[in-house]
C-alpha cells in the first residue's frame, strides 16, 4: 500500500447532501479571503489524492490564497454510487456543487473546472452568477471532439475504457511526462480503481462525448479565464482556444506543456496564472535554501545493454533496479528528486549517509548485472517544492560525470566533513569540471570502509 504523503496537512472528510438525497464527500483547506471550489475531470478520490505529492502541493498552493473546497462528484471517489443516469447529466453535477456550496456556508465562490468538470462549471456560471465570483477553466472542453463520431466508434473506447480500467495504458494521454514513472503509474492505476468501478467510468466517458454547451457559452457574464496547454495530448488546444472565443471577455492563455493533468509539467505556471486572476498578485518563486548533500547516479553503458536486450526488457530491468535503489534510498534516509533516463537525483541531510547509500545502491546494481558510477557534493540548494536547484546541484552531477564504472567519487567538500566516520578514501587529483569555475580535488570512496558501519 502506498505510504501517504503530507498526512498531517490533509483536511477531514465530510459529506453534503444533494437535493435528491445523495451523499457528497468534501474537504475544505485554507482559510484565505475568496472560496474556490475544485472541480474534477474524469475521476477523482479525495484521499488518494493526497498520496500523490504533486497533486497534494498544487491543493497547498490553491489553498494558499483561498478557502479550497475539494469534492468528489456523484458515483466516484467517496460520494455515493449513484444510477448511470445520474451520473452522467451535467445538471447533477450542479447540483453537487450546489450542496457542497451550501454545506461549507459559501455563497459565492470561484469555480476552477479541469477537462470535463469545465463544461459543468461554465453551465453553472451562465445559470447562477450570482453564486459564481469567477470561472476557471483548464483543459475544458464545450465539445469533446469537433466531429461527433459515430455510434460503432463511440463503442470502441468505450469497450477499450471497460477492459483496461485500472491499468495505465491511458497515462500517456492524461499524463505523458510521468507515463514512465514506476511510483506514478502504481498511484495513477490505484486512484482508478479506488475513483470509480469500470461501468461508471464508461458512464461517465459516454456522457462525454454527448457534452455539447457551445450554446451557452456567450450567455457567460462572470469573469473568466481559460488555461490550456498547447500540446495537451487528451484535449487538444483548439478546444480551449475555441471556449475562449466564445466566452464574452474571457482571457485566454495557452502555456507550453503535453500533460492534461494540471499539477504535472511546470504546474506553478498554472497556479500563477490562478492566483494573479482571482488576487491581481502574481507571485515569484521563494526557494527555501538549505545545506544539503545531493547525490547522482547513472548507468554505465546503458545504451548499448537496453539494445541488447530490447526494450520492454530493458524497461523491466529499470524497474527492478529503481525498486531496489529506492529501498536503499529509504533506509538511508534520502529524499529522491527525480529520475532521469536511467539514473536518478536525491539528497540528504547528512554526508555520510548519502555515501554509504551510493556504495548499497551500486551493490545493489550489481546483483541486477549493471554497473553505475555515482557522485555526491555537499552545498547550498534551492528547494522549490519537490525539485532542487543550484550550483550544488550541478557541481554533484558533473562529480558523477567523472566517475568510472562501479565507482563513487565525492568533491574534497564532502570528504572533508565525514572525517571521522571510518569511511575512507583515494585521491583521484584535481579536475576541470564542465561548466564550474576552478577545478576540483574529488576521491574515490573506499567502498569496504563506508559499508562497514552501514551493516
């Protein structure tokens, strides 16, 4: 089971009810001056949610100016199952927010609609701008596709939607840049899973491509803003461009980016672009600068092992080697950054730990029939949310450059500070690195020593 993430800052579950009697589950974060109600796409599932650090960050976020209010729509995530019926009309779905709304003791507020959710909040804006202070839409859509396909075609997604629910072949439309992403992949299918059972997930899919509100559009008096990214690989940017010609003042603004999920890809350009709208304030990044020790790894002649083996072997055999180097990472205590092709980048609060994690990950690496080289610095960084800057950070990566097969090189920094651990080492000289100023004494770590203690 997944271990959650950020569980203290995660906000209780309640439940509004709907004037035909169905229960909805909410959750409010934040306090701010302006209430903004999240309106989910295609499934939702409040607590999974949270398990999912970038999507728990983008909530943070939101909630940073406003008092968010979080639901999952009728027949999904913790809101009662509901009949086909009542799932798939968008005048339900009103009523949804309406009861939330009512439940939270907000009169007005903000609606935020990503994909699907952005045809139901624009028919609730041009219904009720009295309850409606702005609309948000992201990834929306007034139809899903600009030919109506036929009925035979219609049942073929449907059909795919029905066989593979819970799998992630659909990742690389909703989210591409982590489709390869093992920890993603396993939160992506279980949120799945847990959103919605695969008759309501053709239900809803079915409603879909009868969701037609281009008529209503231009009756939209509430100021509005619409997001879409220009590769958006599940809808495509004509339909957002589209809505916003529509929309009578409506402000357009189309980022860069492939992913359909909001709080993939450069997420805070969203956010800023949310916050600027609803405050007039655009905010600048605020990195927190802390001491840490990042460390580098890579695969030595990975090239030419993923052309021996193929690819969906050589995908198996990453997969197998990030698990085990993911356990080495939580036994010392590091905090992965991110992978990168075939090698990944994390931190640590402490030198030591980070070498001896190093020395277990390439041992572990060994076991698999794969060689690494690794390369640790110790420095100032930037942490900006779940990713790490600075010169720090370039520095370990070009240490790791350096280093030879089954080797861990640290710059003398991080030598210098583990004197005394027991963990020893040899002089590898001075070194030009690319793209750092002077150049750089950097040892070899002895891998016996460092190992000892860690047993």
């Amino acid at each position: 089971m997944p271990v959650q993430r950020e569980s203290a800052m995660e906000p209780g579950i309640q439940y509004a009810k709907t004037s035909d009697g169905v229960s909805i589950a909410y959750q409010v974060v934040g306090d701010g001056p302006l209430d903004l109600v999240w309106v989910p796409g295609f499934i939702s599932h409040l607590e999974c949610g949270w398990e999912e650090p970038s999507l728990a960050r983008f909530f943070h976020r939101l909630a940073s100016f406003s008092r968010l209010i979080i639901f999952d729509k009728r027949g999904t995530g913790l809101s009662d199952r509901v009949s086909v019926k009542e799932l798939s009309t968008l005048e339900a779905r009103m009523d949804d927010v309406r009861a939330v709304m009512d439940a939270v003791g907000s009169e007005r507020a903000a609606l935020f609609g990503f994909s699907e959710g952005g045809a139901m909040c624009a028919l609730f804006a041009a219904t009720y701008p009295e309850r409606t202070s702005a609309l948000l839409l992201y990834g929306a859509f007034a139809r899903l596709m600009e030919i109506q396909p036929t009925t035979d075609q219609i049942q073929l997604v449907l059909d795919a939607i029905d066989r593979t629910w819970g799998q992630e072949s659909n990742l690389h439309q909703f989210g591409p840049s982590r489709a390869d992403d093992p920890q993603f992949k396993q939160w992506w299918t279980r949120l799945m899973r847990l959103g919605a059972s695969p008759g309501a997930a053709v239900a809803v899919t079915r409603a879909n491509f009868e969701i037609d509100i281009g008529h209503i559009l231009p009756a939209i008096r509430v100021p509005t803003l619409i997001l879409h990214r220009a590769k958006d690989c599940l809808i495509p940017v004509e339909r957002g461009r589209s809505m916003a010609e529509q929309i009578p003042g409506a402000k357009y603004v189309e980022l860069p980016g492939v992913d359909h999920l909001p709080f993939l890809g450069d997420a805070d350009a969203i956010l800023d672009e949310l916050q600027e709208f609803l405050t007039g304030v655009r905010p600048g990044p605020e990195p927190d600068r802390v001491l840490a020790t990042v460390l580098f790894t890579d695969i030595v002649g990975s090239t030419e092992r993923a052309s021996e083996l193929g690819d969906r072997r050589w995908r198996d055999l990453l997969d197998s080697y990030y698990g085990l180097a993911r356990r080495e990472l939580d036994r010392f205590r590091g905090r992965e950054i991110k992978t990168m092709g075939d090698g990944f980048l994390a931190t640590f609060d402490g030198p030591a730990r980070g070498i001896r994690c190093a020395c277990a990950v390439s041992d572990s690496a060994t076991q698999l029939g794969l060689a690494i080289r690794a390369g640790l610095h110790t420095g100032e960084c930037e942490m900006m949310g779940e990713d790490v800057s600075g010169i720090a950070v370039h520095i370990g990566a070009r240490v790791a450059a350096e280093a030879t097969a089954g080797e861990v090189l640290v710059s003398s920094t991080v030598k210098d500070l583990v004197a005394g651990s027991g963990i020893g080492f040899e002089d590898r000289g001075h070194h030009a690195l690319k793209g750092v100023p002077e150049e750089w004494r950097l040892f070899a770590v002895q891998r016996g020593s460092a190992m000892a203690q860690a047993r």
